[in-house]
C-alpha cells in the first residue's frame, strides 16, 4: 500500500481526512440554492464555474452538532459515480502523508467496525485523524436522488 497522501480537515473539534486522489479541488464556501425535495444533510446545489455541484453537510451527515459558517468553511468536491458532490467542512488545514505504520484499518478497531465510509484512521504527531473514503459518504440510492 505504501504512503497515502491526506487531506486534513475540521468537523467540530474532530480532525478528519480524506485520500487526496479523491479530492478533485478545496473550494471556497459559497452561496447555495435549496431545495425542499432532498435530504436534510444536503445543503443546496452551489454554482462551480458555471456547472450544479449539490454540496452535503458533513456534520449532518453524520449526525454531529451543526457548525457555523465562516470564512474558514470550505467545500471538498470529488466525483463519485460520475457525480461531482461537494462536501461542506470547517476548514481544510494541510496535506500529509500517513505511512502503513500510521494507519490502522476500521475492522481492527471493533467500535468503528460498521463505518463502510471510513477508509482507516491515521495517527501521526499524536493526533488521530478519521481518513473517510469520499465515494462510500452517500449511499448510491441517495446519489441518484442529488441528480
């Protein structure tokens, strides 16, 4: 498996991460559309140069206390199953690289074991980093419903 690169970001207090292969560009939190007809975790649909990209709060999604948004708010956009989705966060704070020793699998630790969204968890200079695996976050059925 080698290096993996992460993104780190912010939810709350928490640090979390995401594997910079999934992560098409960090985008400045902006205005977005809402729509009575989606799920409460899906905030609107945002304008990206010109193209509908629907952006998911990450904190409702995984039912956390909701946070404010300020300047330091941004959106992680990735593609999944051909759909661009963006993915509110706190904020975005550096990339590292985790090592295989830095990083242990959810089946290892017995609490995270039904996290199918939870790639692995990256301990590196004595934080703890939950690294999601961007493309499992939404079922499929709830992609469908963003088009």
């Amino acid at each position: 498996m080698g290096e993996m690169l992460i993104l780190v970001f912010s939810l709350g207090r928490e640090l979390w991460g995401a594997d910079i292969s999934q992560v098409q560009e960090v985008a400045d939190y902006g205005e977005s559309l809402k729509d009575s007809q989606v799920p409460d975790f899906v905030e609107g649909v945002i304008n990206l140069r010109g193209k509908p990209v629907p952006v998911v709060s990450l904190s409702k999604r995984f039912g956390m206390d909701e946070n404010e948004v300020d300047d330091s708010t941004k959106i992680i956009v990735t593609e999944t199953e051909g759909k661009t989705i963006g993915y509110i966060v706190n904020d975005v704070s550096e990339i590292i690289r985790l090592s295989e020793e830095e990083r242990e699998t959810p089946s290892a630790l017995s609490s995270l074991s039904g996290s199918r969204h939870l790639k692995c968890i990256g301990k590196k200079d004595g934080r703890v980093i939950s690294v999601l695996d961007l493309e499992q976050v939404l079922k499929e059925e709830e992609i469908r419903e963003l088009s």
